[in-house]
C-alpha cells in the first residue's frame, strides 16, 4: 500500500473551520476505489496544524491525484493555509493497521 503523512499549517482565523472547509474533499477520497483510509487529526502541539493519513492500494494513488476532486480540493485549500504542505509518501507492506506487538491489552 501506499501511505501518506501530510501536515497542513493553516491560517489562525480559519483554523476550526478548516475540517468544514475540506469536507466535500474528504468524503469524495474516501469514496474513491482503492483508497484505504483517509483521516485528519489536529496537532495537540500546533493549534493551527492538521495531520492528514491516509492509505491507497498501490496502484490506487495515482488515480487520486490525476482526479478532478483532488484538483479541486487543493484550490480550495490552498488560501486557507501558510505554507507549502510538508509530506511523507511511503511504499509499504500490507492493507491496513497492524496491533502493536510491543503493548497488548488482555
């Protein structure tokens, strides 16, 4: 699978309407065939920074990119935030989540 680790630093104002904002986005990746997971977290140690995860079967990232909602999506981003994105975009083994086999819970 293909993982993506993407950290977007949003501006101050827009910041708890950011998930709003990115709805449409969302919900049109998750849709997409091939697409595993697709989920933001905001940052507990930067107020204005959202992490997005999200995983593709790995011939299904490329389709996500050349879409018309990807396109979309990122212009409507793209007033909202401070920066240019910082990612990490991985080829690793397997589908999905693992459990942790440093910490079981009985």
């Amino acid at each position: 699978m293909i993982l993506i680790v993407v950290k977007f630093r949003v501006k101050p104002e827009v910041g708890d309407g950011f998930l709003d904002a990115v709805a449409d986005f969302t919900a049109a990746t998750r849709a997409e065939p091939g697409n595993l997971w697709f989920e933001w977290s905001r940052s507990v140690e930067r107020e204005n920074e959202f992490v997005l995860i999200e995983a593709f079967k790995d011939d299904a990232a490329e389709a996500h990119v050349n879409s018309d909602h990807f396109r979309d999506g990122l212009a409507a981003m793209k007033p909202l935030l401070t920066e240019t994105p910082l990612i990490v975009s991985r080829l690793v083994e397997g589908e999905g989540w693992d459990r942790m086999g440093e910490l079981t819970i009985d």
